[in-house]
C-alpha cells in the first residue's frame, strides 16, 4: 500500500480536555484512539461522503487493526493537529495513518489503522473499498483517492 503522492492529508486540530488525562497528566491512550477516529470521520464528510447514506446502503467501515506509537506526551490544554492520511491497495484493507503533531511539530504520537469495509448483510469485506468510497466522495483527494473522470462532472 503507498499514499497517494502529491495529496496533502487531510487535518484538524483539537485540544486535550482535563477530562482525557489520566494520573500522570498526560493524554490517557485511549483517547489517542478517539482523536484519530474523530480526525477521520471528519476527513470523510470533508470529503463529501454521508455515513448516513453508507450504512443505510449496508457498508460499514471496521478496525481490524490498531497500532499506537508514543513519541511526545500531550498534556492537558496542550493543542495537536491530527492528520488523516489514507493508504490503498489493490486488496480488501486499506490503512489510515495519523500522526499527532504538536502546535511547533513535534511529533506527540502515531496511530495507524489496518481497515475494512464490511458489507454489513454478508458480514464480509468487500472486495473493492476504494472504488466504493471513491464512488461517494465529492473530494476523493481527501481520502487519499485520485478522482476519475467522471468525478468532475459530479456536483460538488
């Protein structure tokens, strides 16, 4: 799987809540998690992509694998940017990457994604992930897609 060059990811930035921390003052792991989560659903509607529409037509993206790498602590009232860069093959999985920087850049943590499409009836991956979130996408790019020709004559 390799990213799509030339294609920035996509980006937001958040601010670690009192709430997050845990006892040592610094963002609880868990939370990690759910930034990267939150970072790509919002990458995915930025996209144009209704997940409402996804799962009322039966598709249902899934983690089949979490990875986290602890670089820089985050502490809380510390603001990070979290980046959502995706990665696709020609198979079933894909992977999404977010990398947690830091206001000055540092690097505060990795989390990285193995991931699916399920066919919620079936309960099976489909085949081809990237063509069908390439066939609901209004902005592919963000989600690490080249847009085909026919994406153009698409309304925005």
């Amino acid at each position: 799987m390799t990213p799509t060059a030339g294609i920035e990811p996509f980006s937001l930035r958040l601010e670690v809540r009192i709430s997050e921390v845990d006892p040592q003052l610094h963002l609880n792991g868990g939370f990690y998690v759910q930034y990267g989560d939150h970072a790509r659903f919002q990458c995915v509607r930025a996209a144009g992509v209704s997940v409402d529409e996804l799962l009322a037509d039966g598709f249902g993206p899934v983690n089949l694998e979490t990875v986290i790498r602890y670089r820089h602590e985050l502490r809380a009232g510390d603001q990070v940017d979290v980046s959502c860069d995706w990665e696709w093959g020609d198979g079933k999985t894909y992977r999404v990457r977010h990398l947690m920087r830091h206001l000055d850049g540092t690097v505060a943590a990795e989390v990285d994604h193995v991931s699916g499409l399920l066919d919620l009836r079936a309960r099976r991956l489909i085949a081809d992930p990237a063509d069908e979130w390439r066939a609901r996408a209004t902005r592919p790019e963000l989600l690490g897609l080249r847009p085909t020709p026919s994406d153009s004559a698409r309304p925005a």
